[in-house]
C-alpha cells in the first residue's frame, strides 16, 4: 500500500527519514543504452520522473496483482515519443490479466484518445532482451506463481512466500539479491524478515536488499537488526552489477 500508508497514525508513517518514504516496489534496468522497468506501479509516472528516464525499451512483469501493474497506462508518453510500442514480457497468466484489466487497449475500435503501445511476449523459459540473457526464477506468491528475474549477477524476487528448490538453483553466486520482506510477523502470501534472513543464508549473496516492505519496518531501526550484508532498500537506490 506505500509508505506512509493512507490514514495510518504510525511512526515509521509519520518519519522524518526520506527512507521511510517508499513507493510501490519496481525496478529500472539500465545497460547497453536500454531502460527495461520491472512492474508498472501505481506510482511508476512519478518513479519514471524521478529517475529522469526518456525512453523505455521493455517492461517485464513479476506478477498481475494491481500493485505491480496498475501504472501500464503511464507508458504512453513513451509510446509517442518513440513512435510505437513497447515489447512487455509475462507469464501466460499475467498477460490474461493484463488484456482484461486493460482491455481497452486490446479493442479493435476507433478511438480519438491515445493509447497505451504494448507488444505482449509470453515468458515460457530463459530469454534474450537487448543481447542480456533473462532468466525467469518460479516462486509462488500464497498459491498464486510468480517471477522473479535474473540478469547477469543480480536477482529480483519481490511478493513471495516460498521458492522451490530448483529456482534457488539460479541464485547462486550473486553479487545482489534483491527479495521480498514484508514485515516481521508471518503472513500467508508473503515473506517476512525471518524467512527472508534464512533464504539469504542459503543463497550466500554478497549484498541482500529487502523490498516490498510494509510500515512495520522503520529504515533506521530495521537495518541496526540486520547482518552487514542486508540491507532495506529505499527509493532511489543505485546498485551495479555486471550483465555478460
């Protein structure tokens, strides 16, 4: 829901610490002159002005739940200044979701208003985007699949509850792993601290980052808990890595 979270009378929703200020959980990918985002948020138009982006070459989507989505409409300025439409990547199950939730810009009818460029491309296994090998990592989310992804010695696995162990296979060796934490307390669909501490242990990453991460967190206090290689992440964060 963000941070400070509507109508909430909490401290960390209350803090004077920037880092307590976190919009819905997303990534930009820049390498080879490229900008691929990971989820449109509902706060994507203002993310993508803050991080000054002037293109936009693909979108690859994590899940269908409206936190991750909801900011596809906010492409077309993108669309209009690149002169057409924008590759984005699902799961056969998120892209169903996407052509209903957003139908309106998959109808054959005549309309006077702009619309969203989109080129859909189902994600069934590994695949390359700009010359990166993109490696798709199968979590699940509660009972719904998820991605995360992979690309080169970093990993992006926000909202869920449990990998098998053949995804834990491809995150091996990172140099960042980048994975949900919601909270504390257990919680049926996502990750917590404790899960999350444990999963880095057995993936040995050189740098965790804790996203998704609900006003149960306060930035200052949750990282004076933590080990010296995890970290909450925060809006704006720059992190590099290479990319074969």
């Amino acid at each position: 829901m963000g941070v400070p979270t509507l109508a909430c009378p909490c401290a960390v929703c209350h803090s004077s610490d920037p880092h307590d200020s976190r919009t819905r959980p997303s990534l930009l990918i820049q390498f080879s002159g490229r900008n691929v985002v990971i989820d449109t948020t509902p706060d994507f138009r203002a993310q993508a002005l803050r991080a000054g982006i002037s293109r936009l070459d693909a979108v690859l989507f994590t899940h269908a739940h409206a936190d991750h989505i909801m900011g596809l409409d906010d492409i077309r300025p993108f669309n209009l200044k690149q002169g057409g439409a924008v590759p984005v990547y699902g799961s056969a199950g998120t892209l169903a979701v996407l052509k209903r939730v957003f139908a309106y810009i998959f109808e054959d009818v005549a309309t006077e208003s702009t619309l969203p460029g989109v080129e859909l491309h189902e994600i069934d296994g590994p695949f390359e985007l700009f010359g990166a090998r993109i490696l798709p990592i199968p979590a699940l989310h509660g009972k719904n699949p998820v991605l995360g992804f992979r690309i080169g010695d970093a990993a992006y696995l926000t909202d869920f509850s449990s990998v098998p162990d053949s995804s834990k296979e491809l995150m091996t060796g990172l140099d960042h792993l980048i994975l949900d934490a919601l909270r504390y307390v257990p919680h049926p669909m996502h990750s917590n601290v404790e899960q999350s501490l444990k999963l880095v242990e057995e993936l040995r990453p050189r740098k965790a980052w804790f996203t998704h991460i609900c006003h149960d967190l306060g930035h200052e206090e949750a990282n004076s808990r933590l080990p010296e290689n995890v970290r909450l992440s925060y809006d704006g964060l720059v992190l590099e890595s290479k990319i074969p």
